[in-house]
C-alpha cells in the first residue's frame, strides 16, 4: 500500500512538473495590449474661384466656392456625425450658418471631398468688395460631437479670403 502511495505522489509530482512546463511553454512572449479602436475625423478646406465679365458693364467679377475634404482617419468607423459649414461676409462680422448636413458614417480611412456645392458662395464685382472685406468659410465636422475620437483637435478647419484686386486709375 505504501508503495502505491509513493508511486501516486511521484506521479502527481511528475504531472505537475510537465503540466507547468506546458504552461509556461506555451506562454510565450507577454502579449501587447490590443489597441484602442477609435475613429478620428480631419477635414480640410480650400476656396475655389471663379472669374466672368459681367455682361451689362464688363466689370471682372468673382465668384468663391467652399470646397472642403472629410477623412475618417481612424482605426473605427464614425457613425452619425453631422458637418457644418459657416460663412463670414465683410458686411457681418459673425458666422453665418449656411447647411447642416444630414448624419453621415464613415469606415476606417474612408475620405469624401464636398463642393462646390451652390451653397455659401460668395460673389462680388469690380469695386464691390469693400478694401477691408476678408470672405472666410468655416467647416466643422461632429460639431455636435457625438463621436467619441482619438484626436478631437481636427475637427474644425478655416479658410479666410481676401481679394486683391488691381484696379486701373480712371483719369476724365
């Protein structure tokens, strides 16, 4: 009997050594964290211009389009964030809402380019522009900031416009 005792305590011993050994085997290397999943939303901006005569008088006119970028540069997607895009005119020194859109979802690096849209156009002609005026649009995405993001300084981009226009000297 005390033979069958020790054979069974030497088993459990020998099974407990092969058993820790298959445990700290198949450990292997201590495992990275997983990283966080978050979208990160980017939005750049540009104005295009456009140039005519008028038809009435010949004076040069202009006409400025926002045109602006949104870029999920996330590693998750956005969902149902809204984008807002604003307009600054010489004659009012606020912002001026010109559209909010509808909720969007992007994927993990999706990218969208808006514009022109028809809409926060800003156009003048010849003199019209007073010499102080700068025409600024603002586009701001998640302003609502429903998405929880990994960077929620990039949200908003600016571009201010200042028309430099050469006018000829009229002498009677």
């Amino acid at each position: 009997m005390k033979k069958r005792v020790k054979t069974l305590k030497a088993l459990i011993i020998f099974m407990s050594i092969i058993f820790m050994g298959f445990l700290s085997a198949s450990a292997g290397p201590p495992l990275k964290p997983l990283p966080v999943l978050k979208p990160d939303l980017t939005v750049n901006l540009r104005i295009e211009t456009r140039k005519w005569s008028r038809a009435d008088n010949g004076a040069t006119c202009y006409r400025l389009f926002p045109v602006f970028t949104i870029m999920n540069k996330g590693n998750a997607p956005a969902k149902g964030f809204k984008v807002k895009l604003e307009r600054k005119i010489p004659e009012n020194s606020k912002w001026e809402v010109l559209r909010n859109s509808d909720p969007l979802t992007f994927g993990p690096g999706e990218k969208k380019t808006f514009g022109p849209l028809g809409v926060g156009e800003y156009f003048f002609c010849g003199r019209d522009i007073p010499p102080y005026g700068q025409v600024g649009f603002r586009v701001t995405v998640d302003y609502e900031n429903k998405v929880s993001e990994s960077n929620e300084d990039n949200n908003t981009k600016t571009v201010m416009y200042r028309p430099l226009l050469k006018f000829k000297k009229i002498t009677k």
